[in-house]
C-alpha cells in the first residue's frame, strides 16, 4: 500500500537531479499569523526555523482576510480545542498587543436576538460561554441593548465586553520580526509541493512558487529542493489537507475532507457618523457567524460575511492561493434583509463591495461544525510531524495559545 502511495505521488512530484538536500532542525509551512506565531514560539525556546510560504509575503490568505475580531470565546462546546485556544489565546492577544504597541481595541460585543424565537438560542450561548469561562457577559434586555446603541433593534442581546477589534497585519508585522530576531528565517515565493517519512525524518518536496504555477497539470511538478527537518508543522491554512495528502507514510485515514467556505464583506458607504460602538452580531447560522456588523480600527464599517459553500478546488490553486476573491455587487442583495434585522434604518444603496475570504472548515453544508484538529505522532504515527487542519475562526484570536500549545506538546 505504501508502495502504491510512493509511487502515485512520484509519479506527480520528480525530483531534479540537481536537487540538493538539506539538513535543517525545525520547518513551518505557511506564513499566516498562526504559523508565524508558532515559528516566533519555536524561536524562543532556541530552536532555528525555516518558515516557506508559497507566497510573495506573510499573510496573504485567511490571515488577512477576515473580519480582525478578538473573539471570546462563547460559541465553542465546553472543552474543545477551539474553547481553549480562544479563551486561552484572547488573553495571550490582549497582553501581547498592549506590550509591543499593536494596534487594538476592546469594544465590546453584541449577540442579538431579534425575534423571540431567537431567545432560546442566545440563553444556550451565554450558558456555553459561561462554562468557557468568559468573563463578564450579560443578558440585557432589548430596550438595555438599544439605550446603548439607540440604532439597534432586538429583543434581548448578550453583552461580551472581553470582545474587541485587531490590526492583524500589525500583530503578523510585529510576530514575524520578532520571530526573524531569534534566528527565525522567511522563505517567500516558495512551495512545499509534497514529500515523505524515511529514517524517523519528513523530507519535504520543495519548488519555486513561480514554477508551481506555470504547471500544466499533466507533466510531472518538479522539486528542486528536499529539506529534511528534525520538526514540521503544516500550518498551510486552506492547503494543510492538500498538502497532507502527499505526504507519503501518512495514512490517508487521519486526513479529514476539505470543504470550502467563501465570505464577502460589504462597507457602509457615505456614512459620516458611525452608528455602533460595539460589534454587532446575528445569532450563528450554518457555517459562520452570521452576517454581523465589524469595525476596524480606523471607524469603517464593514458587515459580513457570508457563507457561499464552494468546490472543485485542485491541489494547484490552493496552494497557490487562486482561489476567486472577487465580490459581486449583487450578492448585496442577500445583505440587505439580514442586516435589516437588527439594523432597520440601513439605507437602499449603502453597501459597497469590501472584500471575500475564504474559510477551511472540515465540515460541510448542514453538518455540524467540527473542532480543530491538531495531529502529532500519536494521531498518525510519523515522528516530527504536526499538522494543523481546519483553522479558522477563531483562529487569529487563538494564535498565540496554538503557538504555545504545539511548543509544549510536541517539540523535543
């Protein structure tokens, strides 16, 4: 079996014959702010990492496009990864932050319900938060929640005050240089496009990004380096699963299905007074969070996102980050009456097309969501192997804690 495996991905992947090897103590795949959080904690418990991201620069895909939200971790079933990461990682964030002058703010969040039948929903999520050990929320009555934001409709609301807002190029900006001043070394414009486990030891398959996306898709994708770690962590973000697939010696049993959610946002257009302080946020719906109301650092409102379910992505485009982040002035259409909810005096007209995201989830339309998942040894039997699949949201809040719990789990 393991034959067949080597010799389906060989016939995918060659290596050049010129391809040198090399020796390195530990590799990070993919320069989002969980991955460059994670080479920043390697770094500071002394080991020296090789950080290669497909991309001309860090964070170009999830990491920088989504919603900056400092989340609190009230949405997560008690005990999950997600509830500890984000409960763990929001305090992580708000002292990292305050320490190295990144730009951030607790405002405060808003859940609303809007109708009565929603009141179940919004008692079900202060009960799970509670046991998640957030601190501070509240119910409020409706009339409570539109006295302090007088543009609001609802009927009952939960108040998050640990809630807040992010810069996420700033904390990738200040990570990274402080990663690369621990003998932390980036690798943009550079492709991991496969490899396998021999002698206790991952050889990954690496290429130049401008050759991966030149590939025709019928010729063989050519490696031009092997490096050879003594620890890995495939933190790929939306091509972890790709990439775990051709890694051979690891059991395609442990890789869970990829599914794809896209996300637009749209902003509020010639608005010349804000008209929230607090994040507001719908009750959850299949796949997301609602279309909630976000605001930067800076005063734009943005509302979003979506969830637009999508398939037949390849092995190329997600590790070459192609994926469609246009966004159709149309889909404002589906926004209008969801925002309207909460938001009734919301103009015709007022949104304009912001941006899209796509999130990695590991569950489909109509199931339920899945946790992360975070693989060492004991789930797949490879020794200095982890991978990191199914991270989104609240994965940027959770960044630092992720980072914190794989440095103490798994590196020896």
């Amino acid at each position: 079996m393991l034959k067949q495996a080597f010799q389906s991905v060989k016939r995918a992947v060659t290596t050049s014959a010129n391809a040198a090897k090399e020796k390195v103590d530990c590799v990070v795949i993919g320069a989002g702010v969980v991955g460059i959080a994670i080479a920043r904690e390697l770094a500071l418990k002394g080991r020296e990492v090789l950080v290669l991201d497909s991309a001309p620069t860090f964070g170009t895909g999830t990491s920088s496009r989504n919603s900056e939200v400092i989340h609190a971790g009230i949405y997560y079933p008690q005990n999950s990864l997600k509830a500890m990461f984000c409960v763990r990682g929001r305090k992580l964030l708000y002292k990292y932050c305050s320490e190295h002058e990144v730009p951030h703010k607790q405002i405060g969040k808003l859940i609303v319900a809007t109708g009565p039948l929603e009141i179940p929903k919004l008692n079900k999520l202060l009960k799970c938060g509670t046991q998640n050990g957030v601190d501070g929320l509240r119910m409020l009555e409706g009339f409570e929640a539109m006295k302090m934001e007088p543009e609001l409709q609802c009927v009952k609301a939960l108040l998050s005050p640990a809630s807040g807002i992010v810069d996420s190029h700033s904390l990738m900006l200040s990570l990274v240089g402080e990663a690369e001043n621990r003998r932390t070394t980036f690798s943009y414009n550079t492709t991991v496009i496969g490899g396998h486990h021999q002698g206790n030891c991952m050889h990954l398959y690496v290429s130049e990004s401008k050759n991966v996306g030149n590939w025709n898709g019928q010729s063989s994708l050519q490696s031009e380096l092997i490096l050879i770690p003594r620890f890995v962590v495939n933190s790929a973000g939306l091509s972890a699963l790709a990439l775990a697939k051709r890694f051979v010696g690891l059991k395609s049993s442990v890789i869970p299905p990829a599914y794809y959610a896209r996300g637009c946002y749209f902003t509020l257009a010639n608005t010349k007074v804000i008209p929230f302080k607090h994040l507001i946020y719908p009750i959850p719906e299949d796949g997301g969070l609602g279309v909630h109301v976000t605001l930067d650092l800076d005063g734009q409102v943005k509302f979003g996102p979506d969830v637009e379910w999508i398939d037949g992505i390849d092995d190329i485009c997600s590790f070459m980050n192609k994926f469609d982040y246009s966004v159709n002035v149309n889909r404002a259409e589906r926004f209008y009456p969801e925002i309207r909810k909460y938001y009734p005096k919301l103009s015709d007209g007022a949104l304009e097309p912001g941006y899209a995201g796509i999130r990695p989830k590991l569950s489909g339309p109509g199931q339920p969501p899945v946790d992360f998942v975070i693989q060492g040894e004991e789930s797949h039997g490879v020794p200095g192997l982890v991978n990191l699949f199914g991270i989104e949201s609240p994965g940027l809040t959770s960044s630092i804690a992720i980072a914190e719990y794989i440095a103490a789990r798994f590196l020896r």
